[in-house]
C-alpha cells in the first residue's frame, strides 16, 4: 500500500510471548477468554492505530505501516529493542523487608510496587531482604504479533468516534452520537448518559478533546449532555419533602 504518517486505521490483532505462547494483548474477544486474559467490560473489536503515533511497540507500527493488503492476516515476529528493550540488571533493587512493612505493605512475590515514583514487581523476599525488579514485564522478551488491518478511516465522524473509543475501553461506538459543524471546524461529542457521573470523566474529556484537535485539525470540541424529564420523575421533584399536618 503502504501507509503514510497520520494515517487512521482499523486493526485487529493479537500479541504474544514467543517463548511461551502467553498472550499479551488482543482484540479478539474469543481469544481473550481462551487465554483467560478476558477483561470484564471491555468491548472487543478492531482498535484504532494512528501510523507514526507511537502508541504502540515501535516494531509493531512499523509491521502495520508496511502492510500491502487489507483484510490479510499477517505475522511479525518483534526483537526486545523495538518492543519493550533489553533487560537491565541494573534496574533490580534490593531493599530492606522493614521499608515495606512501614509502610503497610506487606511484600509478596509478584506484587506491584512503587518506589519513588518507579513502578517495579518484587521477585524475592528473603533474609529481611526485598528484591524489585523495575523492568518492564516484556523486558528482553521476543514477541509475535498476529494482525489484520480492517479498514482504513476516511469519514471524519468514524474518526472521532474511535478517537473517543480508545479513551473508553467499555464504550460501544454504535451508541456514541457525532456530528459536525461550521464546515467540519467544530465536532460535538454527545456520550451515552451512563458515562456522565463516571470517575475521572472531565480527565478524559480534556484528552479526547486533544486527540481530536491534533489527529483532525479542527478548532473546537463540543461535549453534549442532554437531561430529560423521564430522568426525574417525569419532572416532578424526587427530593424528600417534609409532611405537613
């Protein structure tokens, strides 16, 4: 084909360990259950990769951007230094049992920790000893990535519904409304109701907005929130009131 900087597409795929066979991340709703990686929540489907974005491993952008075909399965096999980098001996920590315990944290194996502002798991714990590993996981790991690129996104309204769906893991796109005004300027975004009180959503907004304004180029992004009566009783106040004899 292949794929040029900024381009918007559709990709299914599936990563794995090489070694092993344990899956990392996928797509595929079914293989996420087969490998017991399933995420409560999540709606599966074809994610949203913008070639040259770097939001994933350098070496699997790369495979996608060179992709010749749409619809046709591929498999790349990723070397550690353009996945997740070569482990460092120097990034496992030794650490006194006592720090921990002071701080109410009781060290297991295989626990996550975070240690001046450095996120590490434990590996050991031995002799009043504490040993963290701050490599990532896949550090040192070869990877194989099986994908198929879906589609490539044209319509200006599909992209920022993906845009919006890639800050919303459990959003289905099919309930996201869009629409466009002043020739294309200004986009308005109108989420389902069951998002308006969730956690963190204003967090989430401001990095939709900013996706959006930098990915399409338009000048402004509206958020619609839209209140009926049916939500209230039909109007009438559902606030406790005091009876009067």
């Amino acid at each position: 084909m292949p794929f040029k900087a900024g381009d918007m597409l559709l990709v299914d795929y599936a990563i794995f360990v090489k070694e092993t066979g344990e899956l990392v991340d996928t797509t595929l709703e079914s293989l996420a259950r087969q490998h017991k990686k399933y995420e409560e929540g999540r709606v599966y489907g074809p994610e949203l990769v913008i070639v040259g974005e770097g939001r994933f491993i350098k070496g699997f952008e790369e495979a996608i951007a060179g992709v010749e075909e749409l619809n046709k399965k591929y498999e790349v096999e990723i070397q550690p230094d353009k996945a997740y980098g070569e482990r460092d001996p120097g990034k496992v920590k030794v650490f006194p049992a006592r720090l921990f315990l002071k701080n109410n944290i009781t060290p297991d194996v295989g626990k996550e920790v975070t240690i001046n502002n450095a996120v590490g798991r434990i590996i050991a714990v031995t002799g009043g000893r504490v040993t963290v590993d701050f490599n990532h996981p896949l550090a040192g790991k070869t990877l194989k990535a099986e994908f198929t690129v879906v589609k490539k996104l044209e319509d200006v309204e599909e992209k920022v519904r993906y845009l919006v769906k890639r800050r919303i893991k459990t959003l289905d796109v099919s309930a996201l409304k869009t629409s466009l005004k002043d020739d294309g300027k200004i986009v308005e975004i109108e989420l389902p109701k069951d998002y308006r009180l969730s956690e963190n959503i204003q967090i989430t907004k401001y990095l939709i907005s900013r996706d959006v304004v930098r990915w399409l180029g338009v000048n402004e992004v509206v958020f619609l929130e839209r209140y009926e009566s049916a939500e209230f009783g039909g109007g009438e106040s559902s606030e406790p009131r005091e009876e009067t004899a």
